[in-house]
C-alpha cells in the first residue's frame, strides 16, 4: 500500500473560550502538509488555548513567562508504536490579534500557524537554520493556500502609546491612537474631580479649661440670664411742721 494513502488522523481539542477553525475548514491543510512534509505519518493534534495556557506552557517547557502564537511538541515514537507526528498548540486570542493586525480573518492566521507549527514537528527549526525554514513556509503558503503569505515577525508587543480599556462585560482590550488619547483624558478627568470634590477634615476644638473651684451653673436660657428684679420704694413721710 502506498504510503501516501495512509489514514491519517487528526485530534482536535479547545481549551479556549474562542472558537477556532476546525476540521472542514482545515482538514485538507494537514492532509496536504502530511502528504509533503511527512508522508509516514498518521496521526497529529491540535489544541487551542488562551493566553493564560500558553503562558504556562512557553514557562513550563521554554522557561519563558509570556504568551506565544504557537508551539510544537514533536512526538519521539518508539518502533512499533502509532507514527504520531505530535502536538500543535495555538493561542487564539494571539491569533485573532495578529490577524486583526495584518486585516484578514482568524482562520486565515491560524492556516499560517498551523504550517508554521508543522514545520517544527518535521524538524525544522527557524532559530538555528539560515532562513531556510522560513523560505519553505511562504513557499507552501503560496501553493497550499493561493494566498500570499503572512508575516511572522511583526512585533506581538503593545504599540507606544496604547492604553487597556476595561468594557462593560469585564473583558479588557488594547486601544491605541484616538481611542487611547481619549480614555486618557477621561482618566484624568476623573481625578481631577475626585480631588476637588474630597473635604479637608475639620480641626477639633479643644475644649475649655475650668479653673480650680466649684463650676458656675449656667442659665438655662437667654431670658432667665437677663431677667432682673425691680423693686418699688415705699414713699417717705411727709415732713411738714404740723403736728396732729
């Protein structure tokens, strides 16, 4: 039987609140890639993952704590055992960014890292070749995809000035230009008002020292401080010469 006939399994898994292209949209790639790349071969998996995943597993395996688009674990099979060719994992919340970067679709960024990974589970390895790799992947996008290929070199990084805009549902996203001078402004609107609606505290008065002796009663109201009592005088006798 030929080699190129070969069943060739494919095991999808998601571990990410996004959704990612599956097999109809991207069966045929890795049938495609197999039959070039790895003809002996029959089996191969991808998993999505979030941000936080790729974190942990680029820490875990790369000792690198930051988030990535795509990994490669290449499968060491033993003689006799299932040809595995090994396990892709792809960030889509990365993807999706990218792809909004270089303004085409998610699906159309994640073909391009599915290749990118393949590659990597053939043996090839961008980082210690002379560009060769990378010549074959735009080569295989070209006439796998009819498409031209995209970058991967372009920085994953924030741009210089972009702000983190929290929305209403809690999700937070990157805004740059101006979306970005605007939540600014607004931000410190908003500590402006803060600072001037906030109140001194008022001292405390301390209170009056009495001297030694019994304390004064004091009057119990205005009227009763200021009352006083007049008195009539008695007429005097009369003193004229007369004698009754």
């Amino acid at each position: 039987m030929d080699k190129t006939t070969l069943p060739f399994l494919i095991d999808w898994s998601s571990r990410s609140k996004m959704r990612g292209p599956g097999d109809h949209s991207l069966g045929a790639l890795f049938h495609q890639l197999r039959d070039r790349l790895a003809p002996q071969a029959q089996g191969v998996s991808l998993t999505y993952v979030d941000d936080v995943g790729m974190r942990k597993l680029n820490r875990l395996h790369r000792e690198k704590n930051t988030t990535t688009d795509v990994l490669s674990f290449p499968s060491a099979t033993e003689k006799g055992a299932f040809p595995h060719l090994g396990d892709i994992v792809i960030s889509l919340p990365m993807a999706d960014k990218m792809a909004r970067k270089f303004g085409v679709s998610r699906r159309r960024e994640v073909e391009t890292l599915v290749i990118h990974g393949f590659l990597h589970l053939c043996g090839f390895d961008h980082e210690k070749d002379h560009g060769e790799m990378m010549a074959l992947q735009e080569q295989l996008e070209r006439e796998l995809l009819q498409e031209e290929p995209l970058s991967m070199t372009l920085k994953r990084g924030r741009k210089p000035g972009s702000k983190v805009k929290k929305l209403k549902n809690g999700t937070r996203v990157v805004v740059t230009g101006r979306a970005a001078a605007a939540l600014v402004r607004r931000e410190r609107a908003k500590k402006e008002q803060k600072a001037k609606t906030r109140k001194a505290p008022k001292p405390r008065e301390a209170p009056a020292k009495r001297g030694p002796g019994r304390p004064r009663k004091e009057a119990t109201t205005a009227a009763a401080a200021t009352r006083r009592v007049v008195r009539r005088k008695r007429a005097a006798p009369s003193r004229s010469g007369v004698i009754a």
